[in-house]
C-alpha cells in the first residue's frame, strides 16, 4: 500500500517545546505532503518535499525525508496553543501519478 | 480566488434517499479529489480526476456511489440509495499537478 502512517496516534506536549512526528511508507513516492486539520475543518497545506529533497523548512517547520527508508518527520519549534491540530503526511506515488493518498495522521495537543 | 467551494455544509438525510455532495475547484486546477472522513477508517481516497476525466475510483466505496466531473468548474458526488453507515464528513481538493492540494471546508453528512 502507498499509504503513509504516522507516528504516534496523539501527542501531547508543552506550550514552548518541540514536537516531532513520523511517518511512514511502502511504495516509491514523487513526493510526501504535511498538512494540518484543526477540528471540524478542511485539511490545510504545510510543506511539500520532493523525492530528491532532503530537508525543508518553512517557519517554525522543518521537514525531513529519507526514501531509503521510506520515512518522513515533522519538527515543529517551540510549539504555541494554536499548533493544535491533527497532522497528515500524503504521499504522492510514481505509479498511478498523482493519486494523493493520506495517512491515519497524529493528534498534537499543546498544553498551555 | 475564494478557494474550492462544497455544498451544502451539512446534510441530514433519510435512510434510503438520494444524496448529491457539490464541488467547485479553483479555476485553473486540473485534478480533483473527493476523500471521506470517518473516525474508525481516517481519511480515504475515494475517487479522483485529472483534466474532467475520472482516472481512479477504486476508493468508492459501492455501486450506491458515483461521482462526475461535466466540466472544469463542477464535480459532484451522488450516493443513491443512502444508508447509515455512509455518515461522514466528505471532502473536496483540487490542484495543480504533483503540487498541493486545497480543500473544501467538507459536507457533513448524517444519514438517519
């Protein structure tokens, strides 16, 4: 299956700290897609990093990828209350272009 | 651009009745992605297209379900009969190809 699974389910943190999640896949990608649902709303756009990039940042974000292992992270700095969300990884495949398919994502609390 | 527009918001409908979901994208994205969004199965792909014309629909669910692209500006997705189990939050996403994708803000729905 293409299909991403982060790691872990949930996460709970402290206002201030960082918070990193993971995921994985099992099929060559074009390239993986972090986004962030805040509850009962639409998925929004963080980072896109292609299959020949290594890292991107924007912000307080920082996007890692490794296709030898067919992983990705997402650091979040210093995090604040409003970084409550779920977040996402789809990837995209080589085979089947453009297909968009996301993972079970992580539930990030921020404690304040 | 005011981004993808759904319609209606939320939908509570009989058991046994038509449903049809709407979509607008934002002009100028050629492929559109109707996903749906339940606790117990996450966010699944259910069918998409590129350029009006559906490449992949092995994500619908049943027979009950169909969906249509007349033209760039306009996707629907229809569950005929409707049943309970079809309650769930269904999403719309368009993008440009092997870029982001931005979504709807969703149609709840609650089939009784």
């Amino acid at each position: 299956s293409q299909q991403g699974e982060e790691d872990p389910q949930a996460l709970s943190i402290q206002e201030g700290e960082n918070a990193t999640m993971n995921c994985s896949y099992k099929t060559s990608i074009n390239n993986l897609q972090w986004y962030r649902q805040n509850s009962g709303r639409g998925l929004v756009h963080l980072i896109l990093i292609r299959s020949n990039e290594r890292e991107k940042h924007s912000g307080r974000l920082r996007v890692t990828l490794d296709t030898s292992k067919k992983s990705s992270s997402l650091l979040i700095t210093a995090s604040r209350a409003a970084d409550t969300a779920s977040y996402f990884c789809a990837t995209e495949g080589i085979q089947g272009a453009q297909k968009l398919v996301f993972g079970q994502g992580t539930r990030l609390t921020i404690n304040p | 651009d005011a981004g993808v527009i759904q319609s209606p918001r939320h939908e509570v409908t009989e058991m046994g009745q038509e449903v049809t979901l709407r979509c607008k994208p934002i002009s100028g994205h050629n492929s559109l992605f109707w996903y749906r969004q339940t606790m117990m199965r996450g966010l699944e792909l259910l069918i998409y297209f590129n350029n009006n014309v559906p490449i992949d629909d092995s994500g619908m669910p049943e027979d009950r379900f169909s969906a249509k692209m007349p033209n760039a500006s306009f996707s629907t997705l229809k569950i005929q009969p409707s049943e309970p189990r079809d309650s769930a939050v269904y999403f719309c996403a368009s993008r440009h190809v092997r870029e982001e994708a931005f979504f709807g803000q969703g149609t709840r729905l609650t089939v009784v």
